[in-house]
C-alpha cells in the first residue's frame, strides 16, 4: 500500500465517521507493514541512501499525522498551512536525515505565541497524541519560537538538537521567523559552545579505543559522532546544512569524497547491525562480524574489518584536520603568536611544554624533505597537539626514500612520536613499506584488540615509557646498537601477520629483506630476524611449559644462542604484553615472565649444555622437515619434543630417531634386537616402572669388551638402551645373552661375579652443581673387565637414577659419562660416599 492509498483510506474513515482512532490505527498497520518488509529497503538502498529513504518515510507519516489532525479541527474549512502559525521540526539523527531502523524519532513543534485565531494548544496536543497512537516513538519538545535562544543556552544538548534543525511540515513563515532564531543562537557563545563539544569528544576517546576490532560505530574514534561534531562545527561557523557544501573550499573534493565514502560504509554497517540485534546497538562484538560481511557483501570476515577500521580512520582524521582548521580564526590569540615564536624548530613547526603544533600552511614536496623535518625535532619524549592532522594530504610521497635517513630515525631514543606522526600522515607505508600489508588488519585470536598497525605502534611506545622493574633496569643497561635493534624488531615484529605461512617466519624473512636494503650490519638484521622469529616464545614458554625443566630452558635459550638476545627478547615481551591492554601484564603474567627470564639467564653458564641442546635443536628441524615425519600421526608427532636427553639427538640419525620413537609407543613392557654382524650391538627399550637390571647383564658378558654404552631417557618413563662390544659372538653366545637379558628383567635377587677394578681418584670428577637438574659424574680411566658392570651396580646399591650415559673406549683408555637424575632428598655428601666407593 502507497501512502497516497493510506490518504484515500483515511479520506474515507472522515466522510464515514472520522473516528480518529480508527485512523491512528491505519496509521500503525501501514508502518507495521513497512517494518516488515524492511530488510528488501535495506537490500536495494545501502547506507546513507537507504537512512535518507527511511527518514523520508517517517517524513510522510509525520505530516500526514499533522495534515490529518488539521482536516479533523477544521473540517472543510481548513485554512492554508501557512497561515496556521506551527511548523513541525526534526531535530538530532531525523533532523541530519540519519534516522536509524531503531531510533527515536526527534521532533520540535514550534508555534509563534500571541496569535488568538487559532487554538494552537489543542492542535499540537492532538497532533502528539495522534503520533503515540500511531505507534511512533516520539521524543518531541514544544517551544514558543521567541524561547529558542533561551532555551538552547540553557542547555548544550538542547542547542545541538536545535542546530539539526529540518522543516518537516507547517508554516513556512514560522520557520523563517525560526531560523532567524537559529541563526542568532548559532553566534551566542560561540567559541563557548565550540570548547564543550571539544572537551565532550576528548571525554569520548578517553574512554574509546583507537583501531578497536570491537568498534563503536556511534561513539569510537571515528565513529558517527566524529562526523557529527564536524557539522555541529561547520553548521556554527559556517551556517552549512550539509559538510559537502564547504567542499572544494574549506577542503579538497578528493578529502570530501574519501571521507563520503567511509561514513556511507558506516551507516551501512550500523543498519545492518541494528537489524541483526533487533535493537539499537552500536558496539560491535566479534560475534556480530560474520554476518555484518555477509550484509555488507564482503566474503571475507578480515576484509570487512579492515574496512571498516580504515573506514573509521578517514573519518577521524578528516574530522581533526577539518574541524581544528575551522576553529583556528576563533580560538588563535595574539598570546599564541608568542608561544610560537618561543617553541620554533622550523618554518610552521613548534614544540610548546613538550607539546608538538604544525602549522596548517605547512607543505611538503617530498618525502625526504619530510624526513628531513622529523629528524630536525630535538630526540625528547613529546606529545601530538591535533594541529599534526593539517599535515593529512600535504606531503607529497613523490621521490625515492633516503635510506640513511630511514636508518637515523632508528637510531632515535625516542622514536614512538616520530612513528605516530608518520602514521596520522599516512606515510609510514612509504617509509616503511613492509607495513602496507598490516595496516587496518584486524587479530582474530582471542587476545589482541587492535588491529596489527595500531598493536605494533602501541608496543613502541610501551616499550619507550617502560618505568617496570626489573625491566627498565635492563632496558636502561643496553647499548645504542641493542636498544635499534630493539625498536626495529618491536615495531616490526607482527609485521607477518595476514599471510598463510606462520607469521613470525614471515616477519623475519621479510625483516631482513627491509634492513638488507637500508644497508644495516649484518649483526643487526640476524638480531632483528631472530627476535621477530621467536617474539612470541617467552610468553609461550612461560604460561603453557614447566618454566623449571632444564631441558625446556635449555631448548629456549639454545635457540637464542647469546645472553643479550634473551635479555632483548624479555623486553620485546614486556611491551608486545603490556600493549595488548591495561590488565594483560599483571602480576601473574609478570612472575611467570620473570621466573623464565632468571632461569633462562643462568643457562648461558653452562656452555656444554647449551651447546647440546642447539645440535639437539638442529637435528630436531631435521627431523620435523622430513618426509617420515609429516606422514607419522599427529599422536606420535608430539611426542618427539618430550624426549628428555639430547643425546639422542646428537647420537642418531633422523631415521633411526623416528624408529625408535614409534617402538617406544607400542611398547608394552620390554623388547630387544641384537645385530651380530660386524660386532656385537645390543638395544634395549623397556617401559616406564619396568626394572632393567643392566649391572647384571654386564656381569654376566664380562668375557666382552664394552665399546660404547649409550642411555636415552624418552618419554612417560622409557629408556632406550645401546651397548656395543668390541667383537662379535657365535649363533650360540647369542641365544646364551639373550636369555641373560630376559633375566635382566626378573626381580628376584640375581649372582653377581665380583669385580674390583682399579680407579684412582684422579681419574674421577664428580660435578654436584652440572645443573639444575642433574649431576654428572666424568670417568677417565684404564679400559678393564667388568669395569661397567661394576659402576652400574654401584649405582643400583646407591638407588641413584642414570638418566643418561656416555662411554667411549678408544686405545685401551674408557671415557665414561653419567648423568643422574637430581632428587629433592639428595645431598652433595651422598655423591662423595658414592665417589669414595669408586676409588
């Protein structure tokens, strides 16, 4: 049905009987009808389109409601419209033809007092009263047109509405009368008015989030109300009734356009948002993301976010740079010329109280010539004044970068503000070109709230104000060289982010092509790529692993391979952590950090270890980029990192490694193979509780020499067992030593040949303090019978746990290795009685 259907209609109900709630209840069915079928509008009409065809539909009904409430008074005698002295106004989103599917519907009804021909009372309460029966929510304020200017003084709120305000329907000389009024409020208090709506917006951000994946379409940085309080401004100033009438004026057509093209994507959103919820919502949720693309036509979920973060970007920046332009005649003083004088760096550029202001005729042909100014700003921590959003568009990005002077703003102890004005310019990109691939890329991770560009900015300048100790303590230790190569890796360290690959290899790799071109040492571009690699290991390590494993701390620190990259690292941690949000780097995330980066540090002491676990790291990428490997199951995949001894690593091959780690998943209690081929290779692997008596199977193969016997401590308690002899034995020794190592396995108390060997105490050193988690015991000695044999039995009587061994015999001498498990009873002279039995 057509509204000129609705007229008919209503036309009819009069001549029948003109019982008014009859039509107030056409009125209802014919909006219910129109809600119904909304979401076809919402599908043909998309953003500011759609809001201008919706709020002309509330237009019709309103000044059909009023003309109803006319011809209801007066009959057939009904007057001319003008000459009734109402005129019926909308005001707030109605008023800027921004209506929303769920908004109020904000109306004024103004009436010039004094004039007795009309009951002009009881036409407005008729009129009100015809529109709550019709079902519309009305907010509506009734004003004697002489109260304007006193009214909206009263009140900035009231005079924001009023300044919204659009002839609906009524007197056309009331409304001339009116904006007379409007335009004599829009001059009262001027600049007063101005600094309140300042001062409400600097309220807004405060509590707001820059580049939020989680976005406030009404109140967020650049959201709506950025766009408002734009025309709230111009409309003052400038008496506008629409932003694009300054066009081409006050700002370019280009501007304009680009910042048309956002807000018209925004209000596409918040329709389809509203839709979705059923209710006035303006806060996005991750939630709401996937079907917000799919309303907006976009396939892809991070496409639409980071279109709609671009989106609210342009319309903050064109807001500052605009409205601040607009204002400069009110709000600049004489007093500020001296200010300026006194702060002067260069030609329109100003450093007040550690403030930076930018003077709105500043223009840059180039790039370089642009870098060359940021580099004239003394190296000091100061802050952005809004005026740094004039240089939005007036930098040219003509010309090739000066890479030495990209590599001096590196070198920069304050970076972070240099950082931000090249992104509020939207040079970074050229400057930094890694980082067109991140800009406005929304984290759907679960943790990160802003968008990657943003994180990695805000990571910057927590790492530059870092005042956390013991943090700052290391921070403030470091060397010139550290503290760039610092500041690159942070602000680049998600710089991998949106590709398929796992982003911290992308980040290197593409890190190192960067510096490779800015001509940076070597030393630098291997520091950088190995922070970025592992930027986010600590935080890995330290909430998912057992933080006191040796072996975890080890496989940790022998990737790093230096002290100063863990202590790089740490901090790279401490401000990727803290820029995530207030609450992410508590006390608990704080200690656990802490606890890593102390144990960690240590390990650098031991240089055997380390280097141990860096060739275990070496063969494990081996491994992990074998074939084998990516074709064995997922389950039989993790275990490979749970292998507590490196010296399965450094002994064996990728293949005989996968061997052994699959047996040792299908074991059940024991099994062995003997190879008699060349010489006599034993390998043992038994089950975790299973009890493998190795002293009595050397006892009983004495009449064998011990070339090698290697432990390796597996997983849930399996040790893998090689022993090699000297020479090989015949079909029959075979079969005798396979039944001893049957026996080996039996509990019963077992006979044990008696050896003595002879070791002097120089040949023996015992290390308590090896590391934290194991003592070592070193054997340099005469090669003799039964001498293995013996130590194992001593260690079985001692009930000391070999966790790993090590023996070579080479020219009649052994050189023996144990490592013991340390237990949390043990004592330094239990491993003394243990070395006086051995001597």
């Amino acid at each position: 049905m057509s509204i000129k259907d609705l007229e008919f209609r209503i036309e009819t109900i009069f001549e029948e009987s003109g019982d008014r709630f009859k039509i107030s209840k056409e009125i209802k069915n014919y909006i219910s009808e129109y809600k119904q079928g909304i979401k076809d509008v919402v599908q043909s009409e998309k953003g500011k389109s759609f809001l201008v065809k919706h709020t002309r539909f509330y237009d019709s009904i309103i000044s059909l409601i009023y003309k109803t409430v006319l011809r209801s008074m007066f009959r057939n005698y009904l007057p001319m419209k003008n000459s009734i002295p109402i005129v019926v106004v909308a005001l707030g989103s109605y008023g800027r033809e921004e209506l929303t599917i769920h908004s109020d519907i904000d109306l004024m009804v103004a009436y010039v007092g004094g004039v007795t021909g009309y009951n002009t009372e009881k036409i407005i309460e008729e009129f009100v009263y015809m529109a709550w029966d019709s079902g519309l929510k009305l907010g509506h304020r009734v004003h004697n047109v002489s109260e304007i200017i006193e009214i909206a003084e009263s009140d900035i709120t009231i005079k924001t509405a009023l300044m919204e305000s659009r002839k609906i329907i009524g007197s056309l000389f009331v409304w001339g009368v009116l904006e007379d009024q409007l335009n004599v409020m829009r001059e009262t208090n001027q600049k007063e008015f101005l600094t309140k709506k300042f001062e409400e917006q600097i309220g807004r951000y405060r509590s707001g989030s820059i580049n939020s994946m989680e976005s406030d379409l009404k109140d967020g940085f650049g959201g709506l109300r950025d766009a408002n309080s734009l025309f709230w401004v111009l409309n003052a100033i400038y008496r506008v009734n629409h932003i694009k009438d300054l066009a081409g004026e006050l700002f370019s057509d280009e501007a304009y356009r680009r910042f048309s093209q956002s807000l018209d994507f925004l209000y596409g959103v918040r329709t389809a948002l509203h839709l979705s919820t059923k209710k006035k919502r303006d806060k996005i949720s991750l939630d709401d993301i996937p079907y917000l693309s799919e309303a907006m036509s976009i396939n892809s979920h991070v496409q639409f976010s980071q279109k709609l973060i671009q989106s609210m970007w342009n319309i903050h920046g064109f807001y500052t740079k605009i409205a601040r332009e607009a204002v400069k005649p009110i709000f600049f003083t004489d007093s500020n010329i001296i200010k300026l004088r006194e702060g002067r760096i260069s030609k329109g550029v100003y450093l007040i109280d550690k403030t930076l202001y930018i003077s709105s005729n500043l223009y840059f042909r180039n790039i370089n010539s642009f870098l060359k100014m940021l580099l004239s700003l003394p190296d000091v921590e100061f802050k952005l004044n809004s005026t740094i959003y004039s240089l939005i568009d007036r930098v040219e990005t003509s010309g090739e970068v000066d890479k030495k002077r990209v590599v001096r703003l590196f070198k920069r102890e304050h970076l972070y503000s240099i950082i931000e004005i090249l992104y509020i310019t939207s040079t970074i990109e050229r400057v930094f070109p890694p980082f067109e691939k991140v800009m406005f890329l929304p984290q759907f991770d679960g943790y990160h709230k802003h968008s990657v560009d943003t994180h990695s900015l805000y990571s910057l300048k927590e790492l530059e104000r870092i005042d956390i100790e013991p943090f700052k303590s290391i921070y403030h230790s470091l060397s010139r060289e550290e503290l760039m190569v610092l500041k690159i890796a942070t602000l680049f360290h998600d710089i991998g982010k949106g590709r398929v690959e796992e982003h911290s290899r992308v980040g290197a790799k593409v890190m190192r092509g960067f510096l490779k071109e800015l001509g940076v040492t070597e030393d630098i571009i291997n520091r950088v790529a190995l922070l970025i690699r592992y930027h986010t290991m600590m935080t890995d390590i330290a909430y998912h692993d057992d933080i006191y494993s040796e072996k975890v701390i080890f496989s940790f620190t022998s990737k790093l391979k230096e002290e100063i990259n863990l202590k790089l690292l740490y901090i790279l941690t401490y401000a990727d952590v803290k820029s995530v949000s207030e609450n992410t780097l508590n006390s608990y995330s704080r200690n656990l950090l802490g606890k890593l980066y102390e144990n960690s540090i240590l390990s650098f002491n031991n240089e055997e270890l380390l280097k141990e676990s860096e060739k275990r790291e070496k063969k494990e990428r081996q491994i992990y980029n074998s074939e084998r490997y990516n074709t064995l199951p997922r389950t039989i995949q993790k275990l490979f990192p749970r292998i507590e001894t490196n010296l399965l690593f450094l002994k064996l091959q990728t293949d005989e490694i996968i061997d052994i780690v699959k047996r040792a998943k299908e074991i059940d209690r024991f099994e062995y193979q003997m190879d008699r081929r060349e010489f006599l290779s034993l390998k043992v692997m038994r089950r975790g509780g299973e009890n493998f008596d190795i002293a009595y199977l050397l006892n009983r193969v004495d009449f064998l020499s011990v070339v090698s016997l290697d432990i390796f401590e597996l997983f849930d308690g399996i040790k893998f067992f090689q022993i090699d002899f000297l020479e090989t034995v015949s079909e029959e020794d075979a079969m005798y030593i396979g039944h001893i190592i049957e026996d080996s396995f039996i509990q019963n108390r077992k006979k044990f040949k008696k050896i003595a060997p002879h070791i002097n105490a120089d040949e023996v050193d015992l290390n308590y303090n090896y590391s934290t988690n194991y003592i070592k015991l070193s054997i340099h000695t005469n090669n003799q019978n039964g001498l293995l044999a013996f130590l194992f039995k001593l260690f079985e009587d001692e009930k000391i746990d070999v966790i790993s061994s090590k023996t070579q015999t080479f020219k009649k001498r052994v050189k023996d290795t144990f490592l013991f498990k340390r237990e949390t009873e043990d004592s330094e002279d239990r491993y003394i009685d243990l070395l006086k039995k051995i001597i």
